[in-house]
C-alpha cells in the first residue's frame, strides 16, 4: 500500500495535467474535439447568385459608398455576354446587389461582349460610363475593340450611345484596345482616358487621350510602354502623397509602376505584385485586373479572386469569382503594400477562446503562444480546433533564416491530413498549393508570391477566412489570396514547422457575430 507522500505527489501531478489539459493553451498531445461546422454568406467576398465577378470598376459616390461595377460572368456564357452588373457597400463588409445596369449589345452591335471600363461624374452632376464593345466579326474592317459610352442621372438606369466613341488609332492593333479609365485631371482642365493598347513596334502600352467635354478626345500617344507585356490590361493612375502610381494586368497577375510625377516617367517597382501569382499559364487568376479607389480616407486595390480550376487547392484559378478588396499602404521607400481593410476590425469584433494542443513532433506551449522544433526532414505541429466558418487571427512570427513554417488544416475526425499555407524562408515566398505537410520538399509551390523574410526577425501575420477564401497578410506588405477546400467543412486550424525551429506569439482569433 502506497504511503500518504506517494499518493499526494500523485495527485498533485494529476491535477496539473488535467488544469493543464483544460486551459487556453494546454500542453501535451491532447485531442481537439470537433465542433459543429456552418458556412456562412459571402459579406467580405460577394458572388452572384448563378454567375461570377470579373473585371471590376471602382466608383466612389458623393453620398460615401463605394460602388463596384464589374463584368458578370459565368460558366455558360452564349454569343453574347459579360453585362454590366453593380454591387455597393458602405464598409467593404456587407454588400448591395444591384443586379445587372447595362447589357451588352446584338450581334451587330459593336458591344455583343461588353469589357472593362469606368464611371466618372461631369462638372454638371451628369454619370458617364465608358466601357470596351468587343466583337469578334471585326465592326466592318474597323477592329474587334472600341471605347463606349454611357449616361445616367441615377446610376441605375443606363442610355449607351449608339455609336463606338473611338476605335484604335493607325499603328495600333485594332483587336486589342480596350479597359478605358476616364478621370478628372485638375492642373489641366480636362480629363484624361488611360487605355490598354497593343503598338506594332513597342508591344503592350498604356495609351492616352485628353478631352475637355468627354465627347471630343485627342490621342495623346503611349503614356508608359515597358516593352515586356503582350497588353496591359485595365490601367488605373493614382497618388498616395507625393508618389504617383500606375496599376496595369496581365499574366493573370495586377502589377504596378512608380513616378514622382503625374506625367511620368514610370518604371515599374522592385518587386511589384501585391497579391499571389499562379505558376501555371492561363489559369492562375489570384488576384485580377485590379483597379483603386480612395474611400472615406483609405485608398483600396479593387479586384476579384478566381474561382476554383478544376483540382480543388491546387492554386489554379479560372477567369472571374470573387470581389476581392485590400487596403492599400505606402511604405516607407515610396513602394506600396497591403493590408486588410481596417473596417474588418469592427467587422470581427468578438473574441473566439481556443485551445493549443501539441499533434506533432517537438511543440512547447505557453498560454496563447506555441513553439515549434522539428528536425531536417520533419515536422512539428499544433492544433488549435475547428476553424470557424469566417474569422481572423493574428499572431508574431518568428522562424529560421532557411525555415518553412505556417499554418495548418486538416486533423478533424472526419480527415486527419492536414495541408499548409506556408511562410518559406528557404525560397522567400508565400505559397499555397494543397499539399500535405509532408509532401512540402517532394514537390514545388502552385500559387506564390515573393516576400523578403530577411527584413525582419519577427513577422506579423494575419490571416482572414471567409468559407474557402483565405487571405493571408504579412507585415502590412504582402498577402496571398488561397481557396483552401481543406480549410473548411469542420477541419482544424494549426500551425506547423518543417524542418525548423518557429513560434507563433501572441495569438488571437476573433469572429463575426
């Protein structure tokens, strides 16, 4: 029979593990039980009903909303397509669908497929929307594409001009003209039409003309011509302080150009994707034809998120899916980063209580805040519980200079894989690509963007989910947009290690209630 000692030791040691196998945080390879698993709207990311966004067109009206008119597609579009429809917001949170305000045209029109374009307001109040006609039997030898135009008073109801304003000027490709972005320009007294034109010796340029009433235009010639791009897909000019910049797409990816001036010269900046790029040619729509908007204060970069290819997490995307906005910052070289809006912050305001448990290899727990070892060759990992449907989280990074870390989905009851959405030091990239944890080193990344890992020992990570659409952002510089099918359906959240030491501190989860 065991003496008084032995069994007061005893009981002592089975009351630490259990207080701390029961609190926020708890150490040891505990079970995380699953919790019950709902999909929610898409408030953050709107889709129609039955369709798709594509191309969108950023306006920001005189009573503060943000409008954003985009092409509307989907998956069974007939000789006709891509009409114009509208959504609205007061906060990039909750959205109004407006439906469809300008459809596209006959067969015989020059509009029987509508492309991008943008709304601007007169000096007298008047709406005016100018968009790409495209269709494919030539307009009689004039070429496939021309800029249109339409008014409204209401921004409703839309009156299209019977005729094209204008197509492509000699020496230009006359199937290639298209995505005017008209604007006021002050200092001028005139308004300026950025378009994306494709010039028989300098390749993919920005076009410009100049118009004093938007009825008469001036062909003002290429405004910026890098010589590296087939076309320049859906231009948009805007300042942040003293730095002008020129957003332009293609390869499936939205890049941006730096000037001092207004005028240019611009030269596009080191480094210059904000947002994720697919690996494989023609399907890897991250984030698309993204246009900005300078909203109660804040400047935006307005776009969509394409939606799933035909392999579910394979960071393939197709043309058209979600809207997708990030917040736009200037860094302190003059270069931009991104970041979640600040409205989310009001958006996710309750807190979600979670706790660690240790699933994998070497894991050290303290309170909200986890480290990780684990060896060349292997893995350390924690799961912190089923990933609720929308949510944030937050946390400090820190990780080897050559190390892969991030975080984790999988481990429920249901399916105990899990997948990474990886921070790789090694290759100085976010990645994506639906792989298992293990699998990381056999194969290479499908959805990428750049990041310099050496900048900082410490990363501020934060992650926002919205059902399968899951965003990461990193230091206010960088983010990946993912659909991630093995995030959601009841699967865990975890945070992982390959072959190195991480930790991930002070760690936060809030919800949208």
């Amino acid at each position: 029979m065991r003496n008084k000692k032995s069994l007061s030791a005893l009981l002592l040691v089975v009351i630490l593990f259990l207080t701390a196998c029961g609190s926020n945080g708890s150490n040891g390879n505990a079970v995380i039980e699953d919790e019950p698993y709902e999909a929610v709207d898409y408030n953050l990311y709107p889709i129609p009903e039955g369709g798709y966004v594509g191309d969108v067109m950023p306006f920001v009206t005189d009573d503060g909303q943000l409008e954003i008119y985009y092409l509307y597609d989907t998956d069974n579009n007939g000789q006709g397509y891509h009409p114009i429809y509208k959504y609205s917001t007061t906060d990039l949170c909750f959205y109004k669908d407006h439906g469809m305000v300008l459809n596209f045209g006959r067969g015989s029109d020059p509009d029987p497929a509508i492309g991008t374009g943008s709304v601007v307001q007169d000096r007298e109040g008047l709406y005016h929307l100018f968009y790409t006609g495209h269709n494919d039997n030539g307009n009689g030898g004039k070429g496939k594409e021309c800029v249109m135009h339409a008014t409204s008073t209401d921004r409703e109801n839309w009156v299209k001009d019977e005729q094209p304003v204008f197509f492509a000027p000699e020496g230009y490709s006359k199937d290639d003209f298209r995505d005017p972005e008209v604007f006021w320009v002050e200092r001028g007294q005139c308004y300026w039409l950025l378009i994306a034109a494709r010039e028989d010796t300098l390749g993919g340029v920005v076009a410009r003309y100049t118009s004093k009433d938007l009825n008469s235009w001036e062909f003002a010639g290429p405004f910026f011509s890098p010589m590296a791009q087939y076309m320049l897909e859906c231009p948009d000019l805007f300042n942040i302080g003293d730095t002008w910049y020129l957003t332009y797409s293609r390869d499936c990816v939205t890049y941006y150009a730096m000037s001092d001036s207004m005028d240019g010269p611009f030269v596009p900046a080191r480094d210059n994707i904000l947002d994720g790029k697919g690996l494989t040619d023609g399907n890897g729509f991250v984030f698309y034809a993204a246009k900005t908007a300078e909203f109660n204060g804040h400047n935006y970069l307005c776009g969509w998120h394409g939606r799933a290819g035909l392999t579910a997490d394979s960071g393939i995307y197709q043309w058209a899916g979600n809207v997708m906005n990030h917040e736009l910052v200037r860094l302190e070289d003059g270069r931009l980063g991104v970041k979640a809006p600040e409205t989310f912050n009001t958006y996710f305001a309750t807190d979600k209580p979670f706790k660690i448990a240790a699933r994998e290899g070497k894991v050290k727990i303290d309170g909200n805040s986890v480290s990780l070892s684990a060896k060349e060759g292997e893995y350390a990992l924690a799961d912190i519980g089923t990933r609720p449907a929308t949510m944030t989280l937050e946390a400090d990074v820190t990780l080897d200079q050559d190390g892969c870390a991030g975080f984790a989905f999988g481990g429920s009851a249901e399916d105990g894989t899990y997948t990474a959405l990886c921070l790789d030091a090694r290759s100085n990239e976010l990645h994506y690509e639906g792989y298992e944890i293990t699998d990381l080193l056999k194969y290479g990344p499908g959805a990428i963007t750049s990041f310099d890992f050496s900048q900082k020992d410490t990363h501020h990570v934060k992650l926002v989910c919205e059902n399968e659409i899951v965003v990461l952002y990193v230091d206010d510089v960088k983010c990946l947009t993912s659909r991630i099918g093995h995030s959601i359906n009841g699967a865990h959240i975890g945070f992982f290690s390959l072959g190195c030491n991480a930790s991930f501190s002070d760690i936060t989860m809030k919800i949208h209630e």
